[in-house]
C-alpha cells in the first residue's frame, strides 16, 4: 500500500456521468480516495453512501471525496441513481483493470478487484492517512472527519 508521506500517483479516471476527473486537477484541495471492491454489494454501497451523506462536512474541509471501483462506467451510472448518490463522484477503474488501484497497492491481483481502502491526500496531494479495511466491513468515517477537522 502507498506509504504515507508519498507523493500519490497522477491519474485520470471517468466519473458515473462519463466526465473526466483528473487527480492533480484537485491541486489546493485534500482529496479522499475511497476504494472499494465491487458495486451493487451492500457493504460498498454503506461505504459510498457514507461519503455520500457527509458530503457538506467534506465541502467545509476544503475536500473532495472520490468513490473507486473496477466496475464501467455505466453500472457506477446505474448504481449511483439507485443509491441516490448526486454529490460524490463514482470513479471507473474499469481498463485497465485495477490500473489506479495498483499505482496505490490496493488491487487485490486474486481476486480482481480493489482493496477497501480509505486514502487521504492533503492540498499537496501528499498522502496523509492511508487504510486498507476487512473487505466485510463498513470503514469509519469518522476518524477521517476527524482527521479533517485537525487539518
């Protein structure tokens, strides 16, 4: 997994509405790379909607949260009008398969997809909080809120 302290990895994915998000557009800003495995299972769409449901708090600390999944564009599309997601960008991992994932080692090669995995970046794009979760279980957001509210 990337180490904290690094500089994170560059990269541009589409969103759920086929809108290009480039990483180091988001200079200034701390940015939350939120992996998950798979869309349309219970405990990734818990993750999302968390994101989702905290998104004035994420708004007040200066910080954008992505959602980053291996699964097309079209089924983030699908999955986010389901989950009632408008304000959290669903980003597709889709091809190369796991690419981004891999650049901050949480693919899972055995398994081809990504870890769960919370990643926080400051202004800099400096990694400043980094972890991988039991694929199982709903990760916190509250230490990240935290976390956010010190920085």
């Amino acid at each position: 997994m990337i180490e904290i302290g690094s500089k994170a990895p560059d990269f541009v994915l589409k969103d759920q509405n086929g809108k290009t998000v480039k990483l180091s557009g988001f200079k200034g800003k701390k940015v939350l790379l939120s992996f998950r495995p798979l869309a349309w299972t219970a405990v990734c769409q818990d993750q999302m909607k968390s994101i989702e449901d905290n998104h004035l708090l994420f708004d007040e600390a200066n910080t954008v949260a992505l959602g980053i999944g291996v699964d097309s564009v079209p089924s983030n599309k699908a999955w986010a009008k389901e989950m009632h997601v408008h304000n959290t960008r669903l980003l597709s991992d889709f091809w190369p398969h796991g690419e981004v994932a891999r650049l901050y080692g949480v693919f899972r090669d055995k398994d081809g997809f990504a870890e769960r995995a919370n990643i926080l970046l400051d202004e800099e794009q400096q990694v400043v909080f980094a972890q991988v979760y039991p694929v199982s279980h709903l990760p916190e957001i509250e230490p990240i809120i935290e976390l956010l509210k010190r920085h």
